[in-house]
C-alpha cells in the first residue's frame, strides 16, 4: 500500500509553482504570520510563566499549529482546481456550518 502510494506520488508531473503562485499573497501571509507570532509573543509571555512556567508555552503550541497548518495548505494546494470546482457546491454548506460553529 505503501509502495503504491509514493509510485503514485512520483507519478505527479512536477510543475513550476513559481508561475502559479501569487507572489505578493504569499508575502502578505506570511507577514501576518510573523505580525501573529510576535503579538502573540508580546502578550503571552507573562500569563503563560505565571500559568504553566513555561514563558513559551503559548508560542510554541502556535507554532506546531502553524507548521501542520502550513504542510496541510501545501497539501491542498497540490489538487487541481477542477476538482475543487466539482465539489464546490457539496462543499458549501459544510463550510457554512463551520463558520457558524465559530460564532
């Protein structure tokens, strides 16, 4: 199964991202990513050592989120653009739902 898998991995053609990807997006997430750890820095140190006495609690749960999130993003970003539009529609309301779930 596993053989099977990195076959079918290998099979993907290797496409030049550098053309496809919106330069000027990718920075501004990533400034807001760093924007993101430095307050939550700024803000957390003190609460965290006097909660868990660790100063770097808060930061460091942020950023094992942040790397999963980040392998999860390229992940996704790697399925094709059809596939999401095929399944757009089904998509929708479970998105809706999520959001509400947030409120």
């Amino acid at each position: 199964m596993k053989l099977m898998l990195w076959e079918r991995f290998e099979a993907l053609e290797q496409v030049d991202w550098s053309r496809y990807v919106d330069r000027d997006l990718l920075l501004a997430i990533m400034a807001l990513l760093g924007i993101g750890v430095v307050m939550l820095c700024s803000a957390s140190l003190w609460v965290a050592e006097k909660q868990f006495g660790d100063a770097f609690y808060f930061i460091s749960r942020q950023l094992v989120f942040l790397a999963l999130s980040l392998v999860l993003a390229l992940a996704l970003y790697q399925v094709r653009l059809n596939f999401w539009q095929r399944l757009g529609a089904r998509l929708l309301p479970v998105v809706l739902l999520l959001l509400v779930l947030v409120l």
